[in-house]
C-alpha cells in the first residue's frame, strides 16, 4: 500500500492521522465535560428533573468519547518516541516535562474522579458526586493547558538554550510555559471545544425538536446550545483574529499561505476569498480577491505593506495549496456558526425558537461542523509550521527515528484498519444515544438511592427505583 | 553529588511503572479471564469489577511514557524506536479494550465482538508488555544517541518466555482481584482459576530468573557481587514468603490474601528486574545518568511529583475505596 514513500513521509502520515482521529474527541470532552457540570448544578440547584435528565443521557455519550479519546491519546504519549526519536530526544527536556505536569495534574485528576461521576452517585452523595464533575470538568481544562503550552512552544519556542548534545535545555519555565502564541492558542481552542460541543448539543435538541420527542429536554438543551453557539461564536471570531495577528508576528511564513501571498504586497495586500494555488508557477490561479483588505484586517491599514512567500526561501515555505484551503474551510464555518447564532437569537425574540423547523434543520446540519473546523484550523497551524518541528530550530527531517519504512507503514496501515473500524463504531453508538431521549418519567433527586450496593450508609436500596441510563430503552437493537 | 536527582527520577519512573504494572495488570488480568466465563451475566459483573477504576490505572503507564520523556529522553528516544513492534502491539491492544468498557453496554447484536475486543484486546497488551520487558532485559543496541538495530531484534526465545510470563501472571491478578471483588459461582470458577495461575506465574518467574543471568555477564555479577549481593538472598527469600502465603491464600479460599500475595509477587519480581538493571536504564550501554534530561527539567518536574504523585495517590485510594467490597451482581453500572 506504501511501497515507495520513505519513512519521514510515513510517519509524518501516521502523525497527522492519529493526532487528527485524537484531537476530535478531547474537542468534545472538554466541552462536553463543562456542560454536564452545568447540568449538574442547576440540577442541584433548581432541582428540575430535566437538568438530572439531560445530566444523565450527555453523560452515557460522554462516557463513550471519553474512552475513545483516553486510548488515542496514549498512542500519542508513545508515538513521540517510536517516530520522532531524535525530536523526543532534542526537545524532550523541554516539553516533557510540560506533558509530564499534564499527566500528574490533568489526566490522573480526570481518571480518578470520572469513575465516581459515572458510576457513584448513589455511593457518595450528591454532593460528592457534583464535586467529582466538577473535578473531572477541571482535569480537562487543565490538560488543555498544558498540551497547549507544548505545542504552543513548539510554534513559538523560547526560554530555553542549546547544549552539547544539541537537546533544547530549559532556561527559563516562565518563558516556555507563557511562550508568546499560547494565552492566544488556548484561548481559540477551549472557544473552539466549547462551540463544537453547543452545535452537537443544539443538533441533537433540533433533531428531537423535529421528530417532537421529550420536548422539554430537547427544547432545554436546544435553548442552551444555541445561547453558547450565539456568544461564542462571536468571541471566537475574535480570539482567532487575534491568534492571526499573533502568527503574522511569530511565523509570518504561516500567515502568507494561509493568505495565498505568494508576492508580496508593497502597497496594500488583497484579500484572496477563493482561488486555486499553483505551488509550481507560485501564484493563485483564478483569484477573487478583494483589494486592500488583507493589509486592512492584518496591519488595520489599508495600504500596509505586507511581505509575501517571494521573501521566504523555498526550503523554508510551508505546503501552501494545504494551509489556503483548510484555512478557508475554517473560515466558513465559523461564520456559519455565527450565522446559527444570530438567526437563533432573532427565533428567540420572536419566541419561534422551538417552532421554526428550518432553524432546527440547521442545527441539525451544523451538529459536525465543529469538528470540521477544528480540524481545519489544527490543519492550518500544524502543516503551517511545516518544514520545522520547532520553529525556526529543528527541522522535520531532522526529527525521524531511525526506524524502518516497511515498520512505520505496517503500523499506519494497523492504526487506520483500527480507528475506522473502532472509532466508526463508538460514533456509531454515540449517534444511536443522541437519537433516543427517553419518553418516559424518571425518579428525581430525592426519590430514593439508586444502585445502591450495601457498603454505603445510604438508605437501603429501592429496587425499582434504579435509574436506567438508556432512559427506559434496551440495548437491544 | 549530595542529592543525586537523576537517581531520584529513576525511583519515581520505576515506581509509575510498578504501579501500572499491578493495576493494570489485574484489570487486563480480568480482560485475560473472559473466555473462561461464557456466561454473559459472569462478564457483566467481572467487567463491573474494574469499570471504574481502569482508566486511573491505564494514567500510570501514559506517566512512564511522559516522565520518561521528560527526565530520560535519550531512554525514551531509544527504547521505543527499538521495540516498536510490541509497542505498537500493545497500544492496538489497549484501544480495543479500552473501548470495550463502553461500547460492550451500547449494543447486544454485536456484544459478541466488544467481547472479543476486551479478551482478545487484554491478551495482546499483555503479552506484547512482557516481550517489550524481555527485549529491554536483553539489552538494546544504542550509537551515538540513537537506536542502532533493527526493528525485528527484539524478538526471541526469551522475549516470548518473558512475554508468557506476564500474560499469565496479569491472568493470577485477575483471578485473585476477582476471588476478592465477587461471589457465588464466579468467585468459585475465578478462585479454581487462581490455583493453575499460581502454578504458571510461579514457574514463569523461575524460568525468567535462571535465564535472565546467562544473557549478559552483568546480570550475574551482579547478583553474586557486594553490596547487590545481600538483595540476592532477600529477595529470594521473600519471594519464597509470597508464595507461601499465595498457596495458603488460595487453599485457604480466604477473599483478600491471594491478591495481595500476588501483588507482592509482582512487586519482588519488579525489584529482581531493578537489581538486574541498575544502574543502566537501556541495558547494556546507558545509565540513568547519561540517559537524564538537563538538570533544570528534572528539577522542575521534580516539584510537582513530589507534591502531585502523594495526592494523585490519595484520591485514586478514594476512589477505590467508593468502589470497594464484593461486586452486588444486581448492581448494574450501566
């Protein structure tokens, strides 16, 4: 299947594979993990069975992407080393210790509390159990943290020097940690994580909308998603116009492909809508641009200079034709989303918010875009940084492990039959849980314990009382 | 050097591996066990066992791979280019019994397979860990900071020995864990299944020991040499003890003592591995020390260990103890 490609290109393969599969599901655990702590307090709070009803249907969906996102992030915690040795080596004192602080604060702080969140309700207590969401709800955020410092600094690298055995030896932890795009980088990907979740939540709502199941549930998930996606997506749009300006400052290599700047603009750049790069003539064909703007959003000034790819040397220049198109992916969805947002806000005002059908047929359509964007916006930064691992110091090519071609292509062969095969499955069940909110009533807060064993002081256990998480459906199927 | 970090972070890296060794081996050893119980309800309550507290013990092993990484890159950067067969194996292995925990309970046509994903899954970690530590015992050819073998070398006699080894001492866990955590028919099977387990890690671990010291001279020397020496006959000792209380454990159908004796069999058999191996970290040519991050890294990560590994220790031990006693077999977490 890859007889020919050499290792690099394979295993740059099996990263942009493996990471691509694991970065949808911590997009949305991390959402989905805020959003079943809301659901937690306000049930608390308000004592609204419907809050401990949504609380327990995103929590079953949660449980299943959790999974799928714990056992595609260890392949990514061993991938570092059998593929990337010679990066692991280099570059380990600096960002393993920061994956290391991620493990120890995040990762065990999310597997620790999660067991109780999914499974202990009744053996500690609500409170308790409100607590470990909450701990869980925390992990994720604090994961985000630190996986974002490490790559930020691979984009942005400082703090550190070199030493005789050309590994990146850590200077200054501040200056690593705070490196100069990763307050703008966490912030566009826990927005992002958070929009991803609010349009997942808001389909699912829509669809029962439509199909007019439980429409107290469907009309309280959809409301919430659709107050997220309409503050969000703005704020979005902000924090990645930021995060643009920050790259045109670091990595202004990045932001020429992202723009399709092949030549440089001395008196006022276009902005380029649509067009085909042609990587062998260094140009755009078919370019709609319109004049001016590219210096107007980059430099707030129409007639700013700005420097295009003629000013890069060829073996510093990012793969162009990739980072233009999944930029301009990105791009559109997110005014999508913003779009769903305001016509959301004016169905609210005009109090059609559970009536109007094309607006639940949007969000409906809209559930995945999400991921979409995220992954085109992971695209644009990761293949953007491209030919160098860390920016400006250590190149790709130069990070390989001396491993073999026919092992990296065996694996990548073994990694995609697997994930398609696994991960096609868990979204399948995944699917199948959205579809079926349960009809039927369920015991609220104080109807008594629920799946009790008889270790806890609880009261004695009603055996009718359990609490089915299928909501009353089987298996079955 | 009066207070020598490197030494430290190999104590603290050998003691997340331990860990994960004992608890994910009893949760895999539970993995293991499922052909032996066709009974659906059997495997319902056995997976039940472990549900709640297998991705805290999985987090161990992503800790020596990162701290690894972190404080040892030149160890992380060699040893897993050099077994990446059986890493690769292993991790293919975790992803099907991880999703197993879930996707089991989401479908009944297809259960069959989530089934087979979590045996079959656990049985391919498991041994695919037992070659990986075989090979490393074996020892790892390194030049000039990077692996210099090929990517078939770690396999031979004594890594397939040594990765039995594993599969059926991950398997004794298992039983044990489940002598321990249920009842009825299924404490009696598990406990029946406990005996042959016992006998086969006993064995495993004698055959590893006696083949272990003619793969390099070292190994040898240093057990039959001072102060190392004095381990030698400790550990033999104790090892001996455990098995003993395993045996009375297990004949004496008590519900805890066979776990915890196995455990300790583990643990004697971690330290065994330790005595071998110090003061390389990649048999044969490079120790902690010329395997250590720059000082700063170790430094930095050191202060959060210290203070971060105790707790991480406390509120997993809470959460075990939510969880604990015998398994109600009505008690549905799903």
């Amino acid at each position: 299947m890859f007889e020919g490609f050499d290792a690099l290109l394979l295993a740059r393969m099996q990263f942009a594979f493996t990471v691509s599969f694991h970065i949808i599901f911590p997009a949305f655990s991390i959402g989905l993990a805020s959003y079943l702590f809301v659901l937690n307090g306000l049930w608390l709070w308000k004592k609204e069975k419907v809050y401990f009803d949504l609380f327990n249907f995103w929590k079953t969906i949660f449980a299943v992407a959790f999974g799928m996102g714990v056992v595609s992030g260890i392949v990514m915690s061993y991938q570092f080393g059998t593929n990337w040795a010679v990066f692991s080596d280099k570059a380990g004192p600096v960002m393993g210790p920061l994956m290391g602080y991620e493990v120890l604060t995040a990762f065990f702080l999310e597997a620790g509390f999660l067991g109780i969140m999914l499974f202990g309700l009744n053996r500690v207590g609500p409170k308790l159990h409100f607590f470990a969401t909450g701990m869980v709800a925390l992990g994720t955020l604090i994961s985000a943290t630190w996986i974002l410092s490490a790559n930020s600094w691979m984009h942005t690298p400082q703090g550190f020097a070199m030493n005789a055995d050309g590994q990146f030896v850590p200077v200054s932890w501040f200056k690593i940690i705070f490196n100069p795009s990763f307050p703008y980088r966490f912030t566009h990907m826990v927005l992002a994580a958070y929009l991803t979740t609010a349009l997942v939540v808001g389909a699912t709502g829509a669809w029962h909308l439509l199909k007019k199941t439980a429409h107290d549930r469907a009309h309280t998930m959809f409301s919430m998603a659709m107050w997220m996606a309409a503050i969000v997506a703005p704020l979005q749009i902000l924090a990645g116009d930021a995060q643009g300006l920050n790259t045109l400052e670091h990595q202004p290599a990045k932001v020429m492909a992202m723009e399709g700047h092949y030549e440089s603009h001395p008196n006022g750049a276009p902005l380029i809508l649509f067009g085909i790069p042609n990587p062998a003539e260094k140009r755009i064909d078919y370019a709609v641009e319109i004049p001016k703007l590219s210096s107007l959003i980059l430099k707030h000034d129409l007639n700013a200079p700005l420097a295009g790819l003629d000013t890069i040397p060829d073996d510093r220049e990012p793969p162009v034709a990739v980072v233009f198109w999944s930029f301009r992916v990105m791009i559109a969805i997110g005014f999508a989303m913003l779009g769903l947002g305001l016509w959301s806000l004016y169905c609210r005002w005009r109090k059609t918010l559970d009536s109007n059908v094309w607006l639940h047929r949007a969000a409906v359509l809209m559930g995945p875009a999400g991921f979409i964007a995220v992954l085109a916006g992971w695209i644009t930064t990761e293949v953007g940084r491209q030919p160098y691992t860390v920016y400006g110091y250590l190149r790709t090519v130069e990070s390989i492990s001396p491993v073999d071609a026919p092992a990296v292509a065996t694996s990548l062969i073994a990694f995609i039959v697997v994930y398609f095969f696994v991960f096609g499955a868990g979204t399948f069940y995944i699917l199948r849980l959205m579809a079926r909110l349960p009809r039927n009533p369920q015991p609220a807060l104080n109807d008594g314990p629920l799946r009790t064993a008889g270790v806890t002081p609880a009261p004695a256990m009603n055996a009718k009382g359990r609490v089915d998480d299928n909501g009353g459906y089987d298996d079955a199927v | 050097m009066p207070f020598d970090i490197a030494f430290i972070w190999a104590g603290i890296i050998a003691f997340a591996v331990l860990a994960y060794v004992i608890l994910d081996g009893f949760d895999l050893g539970v993995g293991i066990l499922f052909p032996f119980f066709p009974e659906r309800h059997d495997r319902d309550v056995m997976m039940n066992t472990v549900a709640p507290v297998w991705d805290g013990n999985e987090t161990w092993l992503v800790l020596g791979g990162g701290g690894l990484m972190a404080v040892f890159p030149l160890a992380y950067a060699t040893i897993l280019p050099a077994l990446y067969v059986p890493i690769i194996a292993m991790l293919l292995g975790l992803i099907f019994r991880g999703v197993a925990f879930e996707y089991r309970w989401r479908t009944t046509r297809a259960q069959f397979l989530w089934n087979w994903a979590f045996a079959g899954g656990s049985m391919i970690a498991a041994f695919s860990q037992g070659m990986a530590l075989g090979a490393l015992v074996q020892g790892i050819s390194v030049v000039n900071r990077a692996y210099a073998g090929h990517w078939w070398d770690w396999f031979s006699p004594f890594t397939v020995l040594t990765g039995l080894a594993v599969l059926v001492g991950y398997a004794l866990l298992g039983a044990t864990w489940l002598v321990m955590r249920t009842g009825g028919d299924l404490r009696e099977k598990a406990h029946s299944i406990a005996t042959k387990a016992a006998i086969g890690t006993v064995v495993g671990m004698a055959a590893v020991s006696i083949w272990t010291p003619f793969l390099a001279p070292s190994y040898l020397q240093r057990w039959f040499s001072w102060p190392t020496a004095a381990f030698s006959v400790i550990v033999p000792v104790l090892v001996a003890g455990c098995i003993a209380l395993l045996i009375y454990g297990i004949r004496s159908n008590r519900d805890s003592l066979p776990f915890v004796a196995a455990l300790g069999l583990f643990v004697l058999g971690f330290a065994g591995i330790g005595i071998s191996f110090y003061p390389f970290i990649v048999p044969p040519s490079v120790t902690i020390w010329d395997a250590a991050a720059p000082y700063d890294s170790m430094v930095f990560l050191l202060v959060g260990a210290v203070i971060l590994v105790p707790t991480i220790l406390i509120y997993t031990g809470y959460a075990y103890w939510v969880f604990r006693g015998k398994m109600n077999p009505d008690e549905g977490y799903h």
